[in-house]
C-alpha cells in the first residue's frame, strides 16, 4: 500500500503538494512533516508529525517503523537565506538527503523525490533556452549543494538503483503561502504589495528575465513525474521544467491592467547578483518527451488569479 511522507509540508511547494496528493491518494496515505511543532491549518485535515531532517536516526526510525513506501524531500535552506547561513545551507540541503537515500538503498524506500533548481545553473550557463545539458558552474551556496545533490541522485540511481526523480523549478508563483527566501520571491511578494499598498519596491531590475511558473503547474509536473512509470524517466540527475520567463516590469505592467494605479520601483540589492547569474528561459524538451509534461499557465491567467486570491492582510 502506497505511503507517501511530505518533508518540509510547511513550505511553499509542500503544503500544496500534501493538498494535492491527499486528493489524489487519500487523506490516510499522506503524512506531513515539518521541523514545525504545529500542524500548518491548510494541511490540518491529516496526519502531520514534527521531523527534523538533521536527526538521521529519528527520521530513519519513522520512516522504518510506519512502513513510509515514498518520501518527497522538500526540506532545504532557500537561495537568499542560504547566502546569510552558508554552513547550515550545505548541511541542512546536503545531509537530509543522504539520509533519504540511504534508506532507499536498504530497501525500505519504493521511490523519492527530491526537488533541485534553475539555481544549479551558474554565470558561464547559456542563459537563454538554457539546454538540459550545458555548463553548471553555480555561484551560490544553494546552487552548489542542488548541483552536487544532483550528481548523488543520479549516482545513487546507477549505483544502487534506488528509483529517484527530480525537476529543476524556476521561481514558483503562488498565494496560499508567503515569499519565503528565495531570488524569485518578488514575484509572490508583488501581488500582495500591489493589493495592500499599489505600490512595489523591487529587489530586483526592471529587465532581470527569470523562468517562472504557477504553483499548481508545479504540483502537477512532480505528481506526474512521480508517477509516470519507471521506463520513462530517462534522467536521473534533474529535469529542466519551464512554464513562462518574465522581468519585473512585465509583471508590473499586467497588475496595471487589473490595478491603473499600481507602482513599481527598483532597488537591487545582494539578490540580483544571483539573478544574474541564472537562466533567463529554459529547454525543457526532455520532460515534455520522456513524461508528457505541458504547463497550462500563462503569465496572464497567473496574474489574474493572483490578484484575485491573495489575501494582503498576511503581509
């Protein structure tokens, strides 16, 4: 019986990913996990369990004694947040990996999923319709310890055969939860500034050009590729995804068309540095031909329900 364990359910993509599977798997089978000692109110309707994953033998214990069938390893230290806690970064991104996939080594673990990122790529990186192969030299802690991920899941795959699956995500666009430390994070914290203060400051330039893409594209995309069957995962490294690319003052000027009186300013900071540094559009052929994948957002349906949704009383 499939068991599937969401650790870092409290983040961004984790508690609509536990959203998602309990839809599809059952309420039952889908165990959120946070190093939060409260159950986050939108994923309030299962089972949730405060984990650690820098405590290797409590993780390994759970995971053994509840017969956990697949774990999506969402835990990590953001781009931005990583830069100001480089050392935690690397162990907290790097270590509770090597936990996961040892147990899937020893065959307690069916399948794992674990996210990389655009952030693997570096500043010697084609930066346009950047191919799935190229150079990977990246500049950021958060982008070494997802390229070197990458390399032990795939290692790990050839080695042991332990059935793991990856996507890297661009910047990822949704109101259920707030910005939390990422390069791409404007692109959140915009919409809530737009409709609590029709004003937005941006710690990015007007013309940075970044892959983005919806939440719910995003679920669907590591849903889909958790379950396409095993034949046709081709790579065991990462899979580039991509749903649209845009600069702050595309995004600006949509809002404008829902809200005339919107403003924006800019004021780059630390962060546009790492931008700089990564792709500015995406070559995601492999994942459209290995697993069918196709987004279905535009940035214009994106702004329209973001405006719509998010509640500017959170910030």
């Amino acid at each position: 019986m499939k068991k599937v364990l969401v650790i870092g359910a409290g983040g961004q993509i984790g508690s609509e990913l536990v959203i998602a599977l309990r839809n599809l798997f059952g309420r039952d089978a889908v165990i959120a996990a946070d190093v939060k000692e409260d159950c986050p109110d939108v994923i309030s309707d299962g089972m949730y369990v405060q984990m650690d994953i820098l405590d290797n033998e409590n993780v390994r214990k759970y995971i053994i004694e509840e017969s956990v069938t697949e774990v999506y390893l969402l835990a990590a230290l953001l781009s931005a947040t990583a830069e100001k806690h480089p050392d935690f970064a690397w162990k907290l991104n790097m270590e509770g990996l090597f936990t996961i996939l040892d147990l899937a080594k020893e065959g307690y673990l069916k399948k794992i999923f674990w996210p990389s990122s655009i952030a693997v790529f570096g500043p010697t990186t084609p930066r346009e319709n950047t191919p799935q192969y190229t150079v990977m030299e990246p500049s950021t802690v958060y982008g070494i310890s997802k390229q070197a991920g990458e390399r032990w899941c795939e290692y790990y795959f050839n080695k042991f055969n332990v059935d793991v699956r990856s996507i890297r995500y661009p910047g990822l666009i949704s109101y259920t939860s707030l910005p939390g430390g990422g390069t791409t994070d404007y692109a959140v914290d915009i919409f809530y500034q737009a409709k609590k203060r029709n004003k937005f400051d941006c710690f990015l330039s007007e013309n940075t050009q970044l892959p983005m893409m919806y939440m719910e594209d995003a679920i669907r995309a590591t849903i889909e590729l958790m379950e396409s069957p095993i034949e046709n995962i081709k790579i065991r490294s990462a899979y580039n995804l991509s749903g649209c690319s845009f600069t702050p003052e595309q995004i600006s000027n949509k809002i404008k068309e829902h809200l005339p009186d919107f403003s924006i300013t800019y004021s780059p900071d630390f962060r546009q540095a790492i931008a700089d540094s990564w792709p500015m559009s995406i070559d995601d052929s492999r994942a459209r031909e290995d697993w069918g994948w196709q987004e279905r957002f535009t940035i214009e349906k994106t702004v329209e329900i973001m405006l719509e949704n998010v509640n500017p009383e959170l910030v």
